[in-house]
C-alpha cells in the first residue's frame, strides 16, 4: 500500500471471474465510495471519445461504428480480435490508457473537492478485472482482491450460463486466483454469503478512511 500524504485514495478491486468483483464494488457503493468500472470506462471511451474512435478505426476498420448513427458495432470489434492476441494487444493499447485518463480525472475532481465521507479522505475505487495482468496495480494505492475457491467460482459462472469451455477460454487470459491474492493489499473473501462480503468490505473501509486525518 502507498498511503502517505494522499488526498485522495485511489483502490483498485480486482479478482478473477466470477469471484464476486461486482458484488464487493456495489458494496462499497452502497457504503458511499465513489467506484468506477474500468470495462465501462474502455466502452464509454469507444462512444464518445474522438481521438478513440479514430484510432480503433485505424486498426480494425471503419465499420466498427455505424455509418449513419456512430453506434460502436461491438459484434465487428468482437469478431475482429476473435483468436488474435496481437490485434487485442492494440486496442487494449488504445482504451485502457482511455480509461486510466478517465479515472484519473475523477480522482483529481474528488481531491479537489475534498469530498469524503464524513470529513474523511476521500476515496475513489475502479474495479479493474486485469489490474496485475496489464500491470495497472501501480497506478493505485491500494489493491483489493475478492477471492473465492476455483470450485465455487466455477459453478457460480455456470449458474450464470456460461459452458465449462468458455470458463477455461476466458481463465486463460488471466492469472490464477490465488495468484490475484498474494499480489493484492487486501483480500476479500466471497467463499459464502454477501452479508459476510458486506462486513468484510464495512471493515476495510473503516480503516481506510482514517488515513490522512
């Protein structure tokens, strides 16, 4: 953790698939952090940012956005990177560094507003679902990882609709859960139900809001 003489914490809540990230952002919603998510942030990027939308018609071609409304045709981009790391590597190249920009504005707008909860420092949280694979875990202070057991998470993407085929495809390109966990600052675990989640996250928050009084 990187805490010192912060105005504003910036955390990031990561974790693998079906571990619960969703679950643990709303969490801290609801306890009144500001959280962001880094996927909409990328999607957000494609649909209003210029600089973005050129860009990605550079590499993947201007059908990607339809011609009369502009709409980002995700089935296209989707389709074009479909088996292509490379290709997947350049428009990561373009929306993350997108996201990070936005992310980083609205921690500036937090700091300068001094907006925290109850005379606290202010926090800002991004679920970032690749934060060690893209190796973003430096651009925050503090790193949370919500855990589960392989076994659990497995079945819970399962009950979602996901096949057992599409599961191993996606864990492919991302590090092992407990991998996620020894890197993270601090792990949530999501082994049962969200009420124990909540205490988990009530907990963590108490403590870092204390920082910087």
């Amino acid at each position: 953790m990187h805490i010192e003489k912060k105005k504003c914490l910036k955390v990031a809540i990561t974790g693998a698939m079906g571990c619960g990230k969703s679950a643990a952002a709303q969490t801290f919603r609801n306890l009144g952090v500001q959280v962001l998510d880094a996927d909409k942030l990328c999607h957000e990027a494609l649909e209003s940012d210029v600089c973005v939308r050129k860009a990605v018609c550079d590499i993947l071609g201007k059908d990607c956005f339809d011609v009369e409304t502009g709409i980002v045709r995700r089935d296209i981009i989707a389709k074009r990177v479909f088996g292509d790391s490379e290709l997947l590597g350049e428009l990561e190249k373009i929306l993350h560094p997108a996201a990070e920009k936005m992310w980083e504005k609205k921690a500036r707008e937090t700091e300068e507003s001094g907006f925290g909860l109850g005379g606290f420092l202010p926090i800002i949280a991004v679920e970032v679902p690749l934060l060690y694979e893209k190796n973003l875990e430096k651009k925050f202070d503090v790193c949370i990882c919500v855990y589960c057991s392989d076994k659990l998470r497995v079945k819970r993407l399962e009950n979602r609709g996901m096949a057992l085929e599409q599961i191993v495809s996606r864990d492919a390109f991302q590090l092992p859960s407990e991998t996620k966990a020894l890197k993270a600052d601090i792990v949530l675990f999501n082994e049962t139900d969200f009420a124990f989640l909540q205490k988990q996250a009530a907990l963590v928050l108490s403590r870092l809001k204390k920082y910087g009084r």
